[in-house]
C-alpha cells in the first residue's frame, strides 16, 4: 500500500491530525492505522477532562502556565508549555464545533472542574468519560471524509528506514529518513508493507510494563520501541507517571479502573486503614497536591500500615451531585459491592502516564527527517518531571494541530520512495511458536520486576537488580524472535522489553529526586537540572 500520510494510533492525536490534513488536503490520501478497533485507546479512558482557560474572568493563561510548571518541576520547556496553554483554548473550540459536548450548568456556562496541581477551576468534562466523548466526536467527524481510510487489526512491526536499503544507520546519523513502516495484517495474518511520504507516530503510552496499570492492553509503548531501534532519539523515560486513585480490587491484575482526580477536585478525601485524612501530612493543599506528591503519600500510608490500599471517602459528597458528575465510577463501584454513599471506595496508585518518549519539538517532528509523534508516545517539552492532571489531551490536540501545519506545507516537496527498493519482510528461518508460556512467563517476570524495583519509589541497587534481569529478558526474547513467526504477542513483549531497558537506564542517570522520579539514595535535588536523552 502506498499513501501520502500515514498515521500509526486512533486516539485523540491521531484522530484531530488525520482530521485536519484531509480537510485541508482533499486530493491527498490518508491512512490511519490502529492494532485492534479503532475506538480502544488511552483516550477511551480519560476520565477527568481537558484543561483550558475557558473563563477569563477567574482564570488567567499566567496560571495555567504557572501550575504546570510548577507540576513540571523544573525540568518543562516554558516555550511550550506557552503555546501549549494558549493555543489549547482554540483547539478545544474546535473539539466543541466538531460535536464534542462538555457538561454545561443551567445558564448554559461549562461546569468547569478542579483537580491536584490546579489553582483555578478549569476542567473541561463530560460526566466521568471525557475521553470517550472526544473520541466519539473525532470519530463521527472522520467518518464524513471519503480521502481517510481507518484500518483496524494492523500491528505495526517496524519503521522503514535507510537500513532497510542496506545502509549503516546509527545513533549518530543525522539523515535518517522514514519510509514507512511493515505491518501484521491480524485478518490476513500477512506482512505487508506500508509506504508513506509523511509519518504520524500517535501510538499511545507504555503502561503495560506494569502490573497494575489505568491503561488498556493496546499499550505497550510501540511507538517508542520502534523510533529506539530505528536510532531516533527517546527522552526522559523515568518520568513514570503513577495515578494516585486507581480502584484496589484483590488479586486483580492488568488494567484496573480509574477514579478520576475529579472526584477529589469534587470533595473527596483520602484516609489510611485507621480512617485518618492523611494528605495534610505531606501537602499543603491536602488531597489536591500533584499526582507524584499524593501517589508517594499514599505508597508510604501503605507501607507504615502495612495494607494494599487506602482509601478514597466519598461518603460527605450529596449523593445526586455524585451521580451526576460519576455515574460510571458509581456504577462500577456498586458492581463490586460498593455504595460510595455509604463505603469508602479502596485505592492504590496504578502506572498511569509516561511523560517521556520519543523527543519532539515544536512542530512534533522527530530526530527522524518525515516521521512525527504526537500524543502519550512523545515527549514534547510540556509536562517536564510529572505532568499536570489534564493537560494531556490538551497536548495531543495542539501538537497534533502543529504536526499538521508543517507536514502540509513539506508534503509536496517530498518524494515517495520506489516500492521495488524497499524488501519485503524477512521471515526466512523462522517456524510457529512451539509453546506461548515462553512469552507469557516472560511477560508477568517483566511486569513484577518494573513494578517491585521500578515503581514510585526507587534506589539505586533496585535499579540495577532490574538491569541484570532486563538484560537477561532480552537475551531470551531476542533469540526467540530470531527463530519464531511474529505474533503480536511477541512483539508487545519485545517492545515492552525496550521501554523497560529506557526506563531503568534513564533512571539510572538521574542522580536526584525529581517530579516523579523518586530515590532514596539521592533525595535532593541537583543544581544541574537535565533531561536525559537515550
């Protein structure tokens, strides 16, 4: 297949970005690709809402400025978090006149919500899915387009780069170009080639790597993976954002459900296995601090208590107020035998958010000349150290809006690679897997060792016990990679593989506790503030 813009992921980056470049391109064709349906993204389970300075009266983009760099702890790009905070508020009018609709009081103003790291009410939400209804918008839209062809059930195996050509590619090359990419078709389970004059990486974050993780199965850092092994540059890989507020269900593992920050934004207050509020031990502004401040505080309650969880105490809150602005978390909750009005809810911090990735700048454009990434994949100068709440599918519009500009004004002057240059994929050797626990055991190895040595607090012999038995992960899937058909399975573990390996390395560098990345054995913080480029 060949196609002018090629965009790898279906949620809010790579929807808005295929969305604008059809419009303003109608004689160009655009593909979007996504690994299972097209709607099951991180997007799909952002509950809490996008932030933007909506009321000016109250609010000010000075603030918003202010809280996120604050959140980012002195590691964001101030340049970006400017124009992040003040072209979001055009990009969600955009979402709005697109369909998208946002929970509004009687007088017809948007209810706008609080959450941690947020001097003003800001929160852009509709009831407790705002993902979902962005997504349904955006999706809706796409579907009025005829030049957008959206294929489902492609797993992307690799980047089509000059080494490919046969050419050496290294870390220290400075023309690397992308040509496109090779895909498993899951329903002809065939490996195709897709070839593209302009990139869109848009494939969503990595918290698989954990064992209890807000993020659906699809995300297994990709997108990282791939642009690492193409010699593109990754950045700030330690910056693990974990939720506070993840629902504690006993022996569950995986995806667990979110309760959104909303929700203490709304009132609710977190209390340790004796009933005590705790928060206002370690912050100032109590249950509303930072997501790195109230997930470490919550880790330590758990640890001095010695319990799995604490918990999350609803039951002051008017009970139609609830329901009104929760009525998906009421609803799970009571599914598990749990009346909020009635029963504090039992959490624990979950992997929630990577605010490294694959380095950006301004325009979305990667180390890789025609390749862009947008969204929970890219790492764009933004969230810094820990990202503030709600700011995340704010970024994956405007940086979507911002990829689109460059890439319509380069697009003509671009020429398509010749197909016949680029090989077909090379299966030579390889036979069907003779048993899957091979790749399932390494998988739940991986997931224990990131989450017991890797999670929201560290040290550095942690780091290094995870190092040695990563090394040994690798060995093993690499030669079980050389010998076995690809599946998706073993290539999620691969890739996760990889994102594991640039998580513990970046960690390892950073000798100092910073925004999410928290040691013990360095606990203040350096003079020489740096982000760490893999």
């Amino acid at each position: 297949m060949q196609t002018d813009f090629l965009v790898i992921g279906s949620g809010i980056a790579g929807l808005t970005y295929a969305l604008k470049v059809a419009q303003d391109c109608p004689d160009k064709t655009i593909t979007i690709l996504t690994k299972t349906q097209s709607d099951e993204t991180n997007t799909k389970y952002a509950q809490g809402g996008i932030a933007g300075v909506m009321d000016a009266d109250k609010d000010s983009f000075e603030k918003h400025i202010e809280d996120t760099l604050i959140a980012g702890d002195g590691l964001c790009n101030e340049h970006v978090v400017e124009i992040v905070v003040k072209e979001g508020v055009d990009r969600i009018k955009e979402l709005i006149e697109w369909g998208a609709q946002f929970d509004k009081a009687p007088d017809g103003e948007f209810k706008l919500g609080k959450e941690g790291g947020h001097s003003e009410y800001r929160i852009l939400h509709h009831k407790d899915f705002t993902g979902r209804e962005m997504e349904r918008a955006l999706l809706e839209k796409i579907k009025t387009l005829p030049n957008i062809k959206l294929v489902s059930h492609c797993f992307v195996l690799d980047l089509i780069t000059q080494h490919h050509l046969g050419y050496l590619v290294t870390k220290s090359t400075l023309d690397i170009e992308c040509y496109g990419v090779y895909v498993l078709n899951l329903n002809t389970q065939k490996i195709e080639k897709i070839l593209a004059k302009i990139i869109l990486l848009a494939s969503g974050g990595n918290g698989q790597v954990y064992r209890t993780t807000t993020n659906p199965a699809i995300a297994t850092g990709d997108g990282v993976a791939m642009v690492y092994r193409a010699k593109g540059r990754i950045e700030n890989m330690e910056f693990i954002q974990f939720h506070p507020t993840a629902l504690y269900e006993p022996g569950v593992r995986g995806q667990s459900f979110l309760i959104t920050e909303a929700v203490r934004g709304d009132g609710g207050i977190l209390r340790n296995a004796d009933g005590e509020a705790f928060m206002e031990k370690y912050d100032a502004r109590k249950d509303l601090a930072p997501r790195d401040i109230v997930a470490r505080a919550i880790d330590n309650e758990m640890k001095i208590g010695g319990t799995e969880n604490v918990y999350l105490d609803c039951r002051h809150m008017p009970k139609e107020k609830f329901l009104e602005h929760f009525p998906t978390i009421y609803d799970k909750c009571l599914s598990i035998g749990i009346d909020v009005t009635k029963q504090m809810i039992p959490v624990a911090p979950a992997a929630h958010y990577s605010c490294g990735g694959i380095k950006t700048d301004e325009y979305a454009r990667t180390s890789i000349k025609n390749l862009y990434a947008a969204g929970e994949c890219a790492s764009t100068g933004l969230h810094g150290a820990n990202r503030l709440a709600s700011n995340s599918l704010l970024e994956a519009m405007v940086f979507a809006h911002r990829a689109y500009l460059d890439a319509i004004e380069r697009i003509n002057g671009i020429k398509q690679i010749d197909e016949n240059l680029i090989p077909g994929w090379n299966a030579e050797g390889t036979n069907k897997p003779k048993e899957k626990i091979l790749i399932t055991q390494s998988l739940k190895e991986l997931k224990l060792l990131m989450s017991d040595y890797v999670g929201i607090v560290r040290n550095t012999e942690r780091l290094h016990r995870a190092n040695k038995r990563l090394d040994l992960l690798h060995e093993e899937t690499e030669v079980l990679y050389e010998k076995t058909e690809v599946s998706p399975q073993l290539c999620e573990l691969r890739n996760m593989i990889t994102v594991a390996y640039l998580i513990v390395k970046s960690a390892e560098f950073r000798h100092e506790s910073r925004g999410l990345h928290y040691t013990t054995d360095y606990l203040s913080k350096s003079d020489k503030v740096q982000n760490i480029v893999l």
